[in-house]
DNA sequence: CCGATTTAGC
C-alpha cells in the first residue's frame, strides 16, 4: 500500500520515497498528510511544487500545521491562501481556530468566531467544539460555557472539552459531576477526568476512578497508564505501579515515549533507580522528556555523576535539554556538592541553549552555592535576579547560613521569609533556634514574644507511611500508635546510625531529623 | 473537534 510508507522524521527521505511521494501529489495532498507520517516541512514541499491547490489541499496542509503543533504556521498559512483569492469553510475554521488554541490568543480566536458568524458559516458541532475548546485553552471559561450550552447535538468531545475546561479552572466537582452525566463513554472521557485529577495532586482520586473504569466496558488505553503511573508517582505507590507496567505487557500497549517516560519517573521516583534505568534502556523511542526524566531520577537518588554522564549522553544523541532537564542537571550538582559544574551548567543554559532560568533554577543554584559555604556569592545569586526572589530562594539562603553559622546574613534572609510568609510558625521557631546557636537571648527571645503577638500557631509536624494499604498518620512525639515503643526503639537507632554517616555527609541528615521533630 | 510523559527541597 502506498501510504504504508512510513519516514522516521531524523532520517533523510531516500529516492524510492520521494517516487511514491511524486505519484502521491498527483492524487490528493490530504490524504498523504493523514496517511503518511512524515515531515509537515516535507509536505509543504510538495504543496509549493504542486499544481492542485483547491480547498482541501489548504484545509489539510492547515491542519498538517496544527497537527504538528504549529499553530503559527497554521495561520500563515491562512493568510497565503487569502492572497490567492480561495474562500475558508468550516474545515479550514477549525484549523485554524485550533490554532489559537495552541497558541492562547484569545483575540484571534475571537476574530475568527465573529468571521464565522459574520460569513454565515456552517456552525458544525466539531467546529463549536474546536471553539469551546479554544475557549478553555485561552482561558475564557464563561465563553466556554456558552458555546457549550448551545451546541444542540452534544457528542463526546463536546463534553470531554467541558470536562477538561472545568478542571483547567480548578472546579474538580463541576468537572466530575459534567463527567458522571456523559453518556456513552469511551477512554478519552475517563483519561481526561483521571488526569484532571492527577494535575490536581489528587493521586488517590485518580487510581480510584481507574478502579471505576475497570467496572466497565471500556478497555484503558496507553493514556489511561501514563496518568495513572503519574499518580502512582505522586503517591509514591510502588506496587500499583508495578500491577500497571505488567498490565501494559499483558494488554500488549506500545510502550511509546510518553508511556515509557512515565513508567522511567515512576519507578525512580517511588525508589527503585534500577528497575528505572533498565525501563529506560528498553525504550525504543526516546525523546527529551524521556531523557529529563532519567536525570531528574539520577539526581532523586543522589547520583550526581550518573545524572550528569547522561546528560551528556542526551546532547551527544541530538535531543535539546529545556529548562526542566537544566533542573535535573543542578539538582544533581547540588547533591553532589559539585560546585563548579554548577556554575558552567547554570551559564550554560542562559549562553548555549538560549534558555531562561525560572526561579526554581536560582533557589537552586543558592542552595548549590549556600551548602558549599559560597554565601556571598549565593546572595549575589539572588540580586541579579530578574524576577521578585520568592519563599524559596531565601529559605535556602537562610538554610545555608544555618548550617554554615552566619547569623547576620541568617537574620536578612530570615525577615524577608517573614515578610513573604508570616504566618509559617516553623520559620520564627528556627530563627529563634539560630538566635539561640549564637546565644543571642534578648533576639530570640523577641522572635517568639513576635510569634505569640502575631497569633502564629505552631503546626504540629506530621508524616504518614502506607504499609500493606493501610496508612498510618504520625504527628509529632505521637505514641498512640499500638507498637509505639517498637517504633521510637527503630528511630533511636537510626539516628545513631545517621549521627555515625553524617561527618562523611554533612549535616543534612541530621537536619531532617530535627525539622520533622523526631527527636 | 476532546485525553498523555519531565520541574528543587522543605
């Protein structure tokens, strides 16, 4: 079959591909763009050099663009076809309209519903779904709504971008109330509300709707495991992690990049670095994300020379790091007390890869800077900032200066946190404990009257363990639990065992210790 | 025309 032909878009298209390519054109440009995976730059190639250039040939190379998730180009290509005298429809409207979705501009997206009003366009319900849709992605949900109200013969896409838009907003129970009343459902609808609630860190939620999904007849999709592994991943749930990866094998679902990136950061991030690795290595497609999640994993772990050889390894295959990878990358310079690496790496990203460093890239380099004793050079981290420095930022700066005994610019970072977060009881009680460090009474004294004034409550410190499903909640100095004794017995001595490793660690152990209040 | 993967450390 001639649209077999299939092209990996990193290889160079050979003759025999370009023959079938001639004869194609001849046919119908539109069907060569659904039918053909291949480059939208290739086809467009075509497109320039041929010679039938109706409607639908625009139609589909318009939504070729947007397809390929270039929207921008999408919209050039409408103005190119007004030039030439060729009237839009309802297909073109969709592309195009999409493309504004993509590409969140409200304004244009606007202009194109009123063409379509205006023009007396067929208002189909796939192009009142491609506008509700662009509604949602632009943010205007009460125009969402109302061109969702009134779309006649509602489908499953009309609903599911409904869905979608009220979880976008935050109004999880609209959106599932909306997603209880959808007749009919196919996977889309059921991967769409599972994963509004794994963007919403609602983990438990998400598993338990995919409980409700196998009650049906609708069989789960790679989506469906890649949002559910995402869960498991928040929840730090190895074992239905593990049931999911053997569910993929036995349902034989391809284990694309998206999947396979998933299945990478869960199993790193509930523990298992290893079984991480060989998934990772298994992979036949990578892509970048793919690669970011593998040295984000690394760098969870601590394994600082790992995260950065494969690193390495990502620029070497081609792939560009964007600024999440850069994380990653920093992440594990500051585990590994890689002080100079953290330095070219954090230049680099600005000089090589044309990326703007996020907050998170600056509390990271004050933490990288600040742990290695460079506190002048981590407060001159938070100057150049261009942003307004956050919570964050100065909390590792006050951290570093804890741990490295300079109360005085302790104190600085200290009172902006204060500003920034009065409310936060933990940083009074540790200021007040730096005071103390330094046997500066009257100063610590004055933090906690300032604590009590305020009506700051103290948090009591709490953490939770899942053993066999069950969750066991610890607050602290808590002794309600049966085997109570047990418990504080273990955690004298792994505080011993920590107290022994931590000269070859530095503090940072013993640190976590003392801010859960175990001790 | 709707649904997917990566984000410090506390």
């Amino acid at each position: 079959m001639l649209f077999n032909v299939s092209i990996d878009a990193s290889s160079s298209p050979d003759d025999h591909y370009w023959a079938h390519l001639r004869w194609a054109r001849l046919k119908s440009i539109g069907s060569l763009l659904r039918n053909v995976r291949i480059r939208v730059g290739s086809a467009r190639q075509v497109f320039d050099e041929s010679c039938v250039r109706d409607l639908v040939t625009w139609n589909s190379l318009i939504n070729g663009y947007v397809h390929c998730g270039q929207g921008l180009e999408a919209l050039k290509l409408y103005e190119e076809m007004k030039m030439e005298g060729v009237r839009p429809d309802e297909v073109t409207m969709i592309g195009l309209v999409a493309s504004c979705a993509q590409l969140e501009d409200l304004n244009q997206g606007r202009e194109f519903h009123c063409f379509i009003e205006d023009h007396g366009l067929d208002l189909t319900v796939p192009l009142c779904n491609a506008l509700t849709d662009m509604y949602v992605k632009c943010g205007d949900l009460k125009a969402a709504e109302s061109m969702f109200h009134n779309i006649k013969k509602k489908t499953t896409v009309s609903w599911t971008t409904m869905v979608v838009g009220y979880a976008k907003f935050g109004l999880l129970d609209k959106a599932r109330e909306l997603f209880d009343d959808i007749p009919d459902k196919d996977a889309v609808p059921w991967n769409a509300m599972i994963g509004a609630y794994v963007q919403a860190q609602c983990g438990k939620e998400a598993l338990d709707l995919f409980h409700e999904m196998q009650g049906t007849n609708v069989r789960p999709d790679e989506v469906t495991m890649v949002n559910c592994l995402s869960a498991c991943s928040q929840l730090g749930a190895l074992d239905v992690g593990i049931w999911i990866h053997h569910y993929v094998k036995k349902e034989n679902l391809s284990l694309n990049a998206a999947l396979g990136t998933a299945l990478v950061d869960m199993y790193a991030k509930c523990g298992n670095i290893g079984k991480s690795l060989e998934v990772f290595h298994e992979m036949p497609v990578k892509n970048s994300l793919t690669w970011t999640a593998v040295i984000g994993g690394l760098a969870l772990h601590g394994n600082a020379n790992d995260a950065l050889a494969y690193f390495s390894m990502m620029i070497d295959v081609g792939l560009e790091p964007d600024e999440v990878t850069f994380l990653g990358v920093l992440a594990a310079c500051c585990h590994g007390g890689l002080v100079d690496e953290g330095r070219k790496y954090f230049a680099q990203m600005t000089s090589e890869y044309r990326l703007t460093p996020k907050a998170k890239h600056y509390s990271c380099m004050v933490d990288l800077l600040g742990r290695a004793g460079q506190l002048q050079e981590a407060e001159a981290i938070i100057r150049s900032m261009p942003m307004e420095p956050d919570a964050v930022v100065w909390g590792a700066l006050f951290f570093a200066c804890r741990m490295h005994g300079n109360v005085m610019m302790g104190e600085k970072a200290a009172w902006k946190l204060l500003e920034l977060d009065p409310d936060d009881s933990g940083i009074y009680v540790l200021l007040a404990n730096m005071y103390g460090d330094a046997e500066m009474w009257d100063e610590a004294r004055k933090v906690r009257k300032m604590m009590k004034n305020r009506g700051v409550e103290k948090t009591p410190g709490c953490s939770s363990i899942e053993i066999d499903g069950v969750v066991n909640e610890f607050t602290i100095r808590d002794k309600s639990h049966p085997e109570s004794e047990v418990i504080y017995t273990c955690l004298v001595q792994l505080t011993k065992q920590l107290e022994l490793v931590e000269s070859d660690f530095g503090q940072e152990f013993s640190f976590n210790i003392y801010a859960f209040g175990i001790l």
